[in-house]
C-alpha cells in the first residue's frame, strides 16, 4: 500500500457499489466509483469526493495482475498534479481475484473529454516549443 496524503485512509469514504450514479466508468478489468467523506470525518485537507479505479484480475491472469500492479507501484509520481492526483494504492487477493484499487482526485471530465479539449485549444506553432 502506498499514500501521499498522511491523513488519507480509504475507511474514510463511502461508495455505494450497488448505486448507479456512483458508477463513474467501466473498462474491461474493472470500474471506476466515485466516493463521499463520511459526514463524521474532520475534512483536514481532505477532498469531499474521490474516484475509486478497481480493476480486477483472475488467478489466470496474475502475471497481468502482477505488471500493472508494479506499474503503479513503481512508476506513477504521488505528487504530479497535471492531471489527477492520486491519493492511496493498494492491491490485495480475494479468492481467486487480485483487486488493484487506486484512489485518486474526483474529475468532472473524462480524459478523452479532457485530451480533446486541450487539443483543441492548441495550435501547431505551439506544440513546436
């Protein structure tokens, strides 16, 4: 398990998997949700809202598993801020599944969303410096 934020622990969120509109997104591993603070919760830096990224792997699929895990574990900088922020990584085994979950800054926008709108407020004069 990896953290950037001291006081950032997942317990202090709350995601209702069995509601629709917590349902950000859904890839071919995995969902992303998006998570509440705990009314009980002093908000000490805290973001009101996150984004949980679960994906999930099959024992017959643990060296895939095992790559992204390291992928994240070892490649992604905690403190880059040019996108998302992450704030905790964790990576656990449950039957015969592994389930990476990665809890990261809520984003209006997807990135697709996001990417073409940058694109579009460029033009190639730009992109040259």
């Amino acid at each position: 398990k990896q953290t950037l934020l001291e006081n950032f622990k997942p317990e202090y969120y709350i995601c209702d998997k069995n509601n629709i509109e917590t349902l950000l997104g859904s890839g071919s591993f995995g969902d992303v949700y998006k998570a509440q603070l705990k009314d009980n919760i002093p908000k000490t830096g805290l973001p009101n809202e996150i984004a949980i990224k679960t994906i999930m792997f099959t024992t017959s699929e643990r060296k895939y598993a095992e790559t992204e895990w390291n992928f994240f574990k070892n490649s992604l900088n905690f403190e880059c801020k040019n996108l998302i922020q992450m704030f905790f990584l964790s990576n656990e085994k449950v039957k015969n599944k592994y389930i990476l979950k990665i809890y990261m800054d809520f984003c209006e926008k997807t990135l697709h969303d996001f990417m073409e709108e940058t694109t579009r407020q460029l033009c190639i004069g730009e992109l040259k410096h």
